[in-house]
C-alpha cells in the first residue's frame, strides 16, 4: 500500500531542558516527553512496587514457601516474553536461596497458550506446592481452578487485559487488572516478574534476612528484563525505556550472560553498539523461534546457561530453529499473497479487515504472517491456522485506532458461540474458534472492523521529523541519536524526510535495493531500502527521490560509514 510521507507539526519545547541538541529536544517534545524527569534513565526513577495490587500477598507467598523450602514450578509462555520471564524467575528466586524450583512451557499445539484445564492436570500429577504464573494466568479461571481444589497455591503474575472475571488465584500481580495503581500499564510480563523480585528484596530486607549477607543484586537480570521488554513489542514509556536502558548498558559493558553473548554473536550484533531495535530484530526472533516451532524450553536453557560454549551450542540450534521459521514463513506468506492477488486489492480498494484461513499453515508461524500482512495492507489481520478436533486457531494484529481485543471482546458478547476462547492486547491478539465457523467469524470481524475504523485510521503514513540541518547529517550526530533512546514501539525512532539525487540504484539480496544519494550539502551517501517491490524498482527514471529516512551507522569489516535506513521512498518527476 502507498505510504504518505508527513512531516509531524513541532510542539513547543521549552519545557525540556535547554542544554539538549535543538532537534533532539523537538524530537523529545514530538513523543510527547513532558519533563525532564522522562529522561531521565536511572534505576532510580523506576516506579514503586508498592503500587501493584496484591503485591503484599504475593511477597507474603514468597516468604512463606521460602521458609518452607517449597515445590515452586513456574508456568511461562512460549514466545520470549514468557521465556524471558520465566528465566527471571528461575534466576531471581535462586538468587534468594529457593532450591526447588522448575519451570513448564506448554506445548503451543498441542495445548495453546496459559495455564490451560489440559496443563492443569499435568501440573496436578506434578504436585507442586505452589504455582507461578508469568506472561498469562490473568485469563486462565478454568485451570487455577483445578489446582486450586487440590490444595496448589497460585501466584499470578501477567499483563494482559482483565477480563470480566478475575481467576481464584492467592495473589494476582497485574498493572491490567482493575484497580491496580501501578502507572505502566504497558510494562511486558517480564518487566512484572521483575518487580515481584524487587518487592521480595524489600520485604525480606525488613525481617532482616539479609543483617549476615548481602541482598542479590538485582541489576544482574536486567539484561533479559529489557530483551523480554522490547520482544514483546510494548509501548516504550519511561518506566520501560528506563528497564530498556540499563539493560542495554549492562550489555554493552559486558556484565550480560552467557546466553545473551551466545544470541548476540550468531546475530553478527556487535555488544559493544547493541541498540534496541537489535534485541526486537536479531536477539528476539531467534528466541521466539523455539517457542514458534519446537519447544521454548531451548529458549530458556540458552539464557539461563552459565556456560559459554554450552550457550553458544544452543544459540546455534536457535539459529537453525529460526532460518526454518523464516522459510517457513515465506511459503505461507506467498500463499496468503495469492489468494489477496486473487482478489485484486489496489491502493483504491483495499478491504477494511483481512481475514485469511488455511488448514496447513503453521500455527507458530501465523502471528508473524499476520503482522507482515497488517504492514503491507494496513489493515486489521487476523490468520487462521489448522488445529484438532474441529478447532482452528487464530493470531490478530491491528493498527492504530482500532484495540484489538475488545474488538474480540465485542464479538464474543454478541456471539457467545462464535469465539472459544481469546486474549490479548490492543495491538495483537490470539484465538480459537470451530472450523466451521469461519466464514460466520470473518463475517462479524469484517464488519465490527468497518463499524470501528475510522478513514483518518486507514491512511498509511510515514510520519516523519521533518528535515536535518546540513550540520547534523553527520556520523556524529548519528550516533548521538542512537545514544538518545531506546527507541521503540510508541517512542518511534527518529525518521526525517529529504529528497535526494539519485546516483547508483541497484537490488541486493533479490529483494532490497542499494542507492548511493546526493544530498544538497554535496555529500554522498549510502541507502538500503529493504524489502522493496522488486516490480517497482530499480528505476532508471527516477533522478530525484524523497525519502523517508533514519540516519545509521553501518559496520562493516571494522570500518565505520554513514547509512540511511530507507523508510519510504517517494518519486519526485
């Protein structure tokens, strides 16, 4: 779909400190920072424990299976926030001197997402004394009932939206449930399994458990909190830029793990230079690829590895695990383009939802099709996959405009037979539904998406920063952006548009194209546009372009070089 390039209207500033560079305080104002103490990334600043609801209970349980030397076993998810989470837990709480504790993953095919009834009975077999949930548990009334009437205690720790009943948990740990005060409602599961580490420390201080040895130093799991953070794609207010923040900065110092070094190197990241975008791109789809295809327990291993080499053996596999992911993902994403080419879509007529479904298609697989479709079409996408026993199952992504769960919330109110179960958030959602009511789903879907969105919401446009002065295009001014963030979701990473004299255009790679620009200060300098319509480009007719742009630093072979990352690019005749 064509993009539209638009420069943001400037904000006024003044409130931001004035010894900030002038573009990156108006880029500061453009996110809506408010003060200087957004800025400010220290440990800090980082909000109190004390706000979450329940937290009391939850370091209450604590201490109490502490004392006893409980059976702990934590519940996770299988994508890389629950991996992160769970390796927090299992990390943190030995921290503290727990000896029992162990860790499930359910199997995503076999018994999809959270503390399902069918894990519940494997868990009661099990017979720990107590059960920690991280990254679901806050929808999952039907198995915490089940451990509950056998006597297992429950601690709830997520962050997905409430839904009408809360389960019968002995504590539930959650910024998304009603009434929690906790101001960041969008921190990712791991940043909660994070903070009930910090509000044990402070209670275990106060009965003076730590008079004859130091506390733990929580600071060490910071690294997998700000991968978890960034992995799960939520928005990146201050209370996450700061978790985000200290996390990069431990890793670059190289005070990180075994694991995170292993990710980093069969990326081909450099540590030392590791930014945000490098854990959402590199570190995380090679971790979400066990849980997408095999098993995230791999996953798991990898960070909580103390070994080095053991570490980079499973680093290995996770690569391979994602080179898979990503052919896999390829088929797909060609079957889903022919039957959208079938209907002909143009930029004029594009349907307001997408709703695509297909018995074979891999269900650790269809949250990434889903997404990719939402970018190219931007529209709401849902994808189905085969499941059993007549079930199919599901994963949404939205855009702007449009909350995506209490879209499903909706449906399921008015249908209470159409959705078998859902969850969620605003901007990606999974569920399940019968096969045979798919078409009765795409119908409701399509047609609560048109009620809801609106034509403001369909423009797809680049927003950028506006133009760089001549005396920031520079590798130093790169690099004070890159040192500005983190960036990320909702605290976009600087964009600024230009149009520029093409030099050199030619495809690389099959499917991205390599420009050497002109800009008007008489410099040259190097783009990559990725993912280009290869139909489109290269074109010998275009000698002049606008594009919207972030400003890089490429690494290659020890040499350092100023590199636009293309965004969108406009023909200018």
């Amino acid at each position: 779909m064509k993009k539209l390039i638009i420069a943001r209207e400037n904000v006024d500033d003044s409130h931001l400190p004035s010894n900030l560079h002038p573009v990156i305080k108006q880029i500061y104002a453009n996110r809506n920072v408010f003060n200087a103490e957004e800025l400010n990334n220290s440990v800090a600043t980082l909000h109190d424990f004390k706000l979450f609801k329940d937290i009391d209970k939850a370091s209450d349980l604590l201490i109490e299976a502490l004392k006893a030397q409980s059976q702990i076993l934590i519940v996770g998810d299988f994508d890389a926030d629950g991996a992160t989470s769970t390796a927090t837990l299992m990390q943190g709480l030995e921290m503290f001197g727990f000896k029992h504790l162990d860790y499930l993953i359910p199997d995503r095919f076999s018994l999809g997402y959270g503390l399902s009834p069918a894990l519940a009975e494997q868990i009661v077999q099990i017979k720990p004394d107590l059960v920690i949930t991280v990254d679901n548990g806050i929808s999952c009334i039907a198995g915490i009932d089940i451990l509950k009437a056998v006597g297992i205690k429950v601690l709830v720790t997520d962050h997905h939206l409430q839904g009408e009943q809360l389960p019968n948990a002995d504590a539930i740990v959650n910024p998304n449930r009603h009434e929690c005060d906790f101001p960041s409602k969008s921190i990712a599961g791991v940043g909660v399994a994070f903070y009930l580490l910090i509000a044990l420390r402070s209670v275990m201080r106060d009965l003076g458990y730590f008079e004859q040895q130091p506390p733990p130093n929580l600071a060490n799991l910071l690294d997998i909190v700000a991968l978890g953070t960034v992995a799960d794609v939520v928005a990146l207010d201050a209370n996450n830029r700061t978790l985000v923040h200290q996390g990069l900065a431990r890793i670059r110092s190289g005070k990180t793990r075994p694991g995170i070094t292993a990710l980093i190197e069969v990326a081909n990241r450099n540590a030392a230079r590791l930014s945000a975008s490098d854990f959402g791109f590199s570190l995380a789809p090679r971790l979400n690829a066990a849980g997408r295809l095999d098993d995230m327990s791999l996953g798991i291993a990898c960070l909580l590895s103390t070994d080095i080499n053991q570490a980079r053996s499973i680093a290995g596999e996770l690569d391979s695990l994602n080179f898979a992911r990503r052919e896999i993902e390829q088929g797909m994403q060609a079957e889903a383009q022919a039957v959208l080419d079938r209907l002909a879509f143009s930029d004029d007529n594009i349907p307001d939802a997408i709703c695509l479904f297909q018995d074979d298609w891999h269900q650790g697989v269809i949250g990434i099709l889903a997404g990719r479709l939402k970018e190219k079409y931007h529209r709401p996408t849902v994808i189905f996959a085969g499941g059993e026993n007549g079930e199919i199952k599901g994963s949404c992504r939205s855009i702007e405009g449009l909350h995506m769960r209490d879209l499903l919330e909706g449906l399921n109110t008015a249908d209470p037979h159409l959705i078998n179960k859902f969850g969620g958030h605003a901007m990606a959602a999974g569920l399940s539904i019968n096969e045979q009511h798919f078409n009765d789903f795409k119908k409701a879907f399509d047609a609560a998406v048109s009620a809801q969105l609106s034509e403001e919401s369909k423009r797809c446009i680049v927003f950028t920063d506006g133009e760089l002065p001549n005396d920031c295009f520079t590798m130093e001014f790169a690099q004070l952006l890159k040192q500005s963030g983190p960036w990320g979701q909702q605290f976009p990473e600087p964009v600024f548009e230009h149009t520029f004299e093409v030099i050199q255009q030619r495809i690389v790679g099959e499917k991205h194209l390599k420009l050497v620009l002109k800009h008007q200060s008489g410099r040259l300098v190097d783009a990559i546009a990725f993912g280009i319509d290869v139909k489109e480009w290269p074109d010998t007719e275009a000698k002049f372009v606008k594009v919207a742009y972030q400003l890089d630093i490429n690494e290659f072979r020890g040499k350092f070089t100023l590199q636009l990352i293309v965004r969108e690019l406009e023909k200018v005749h």
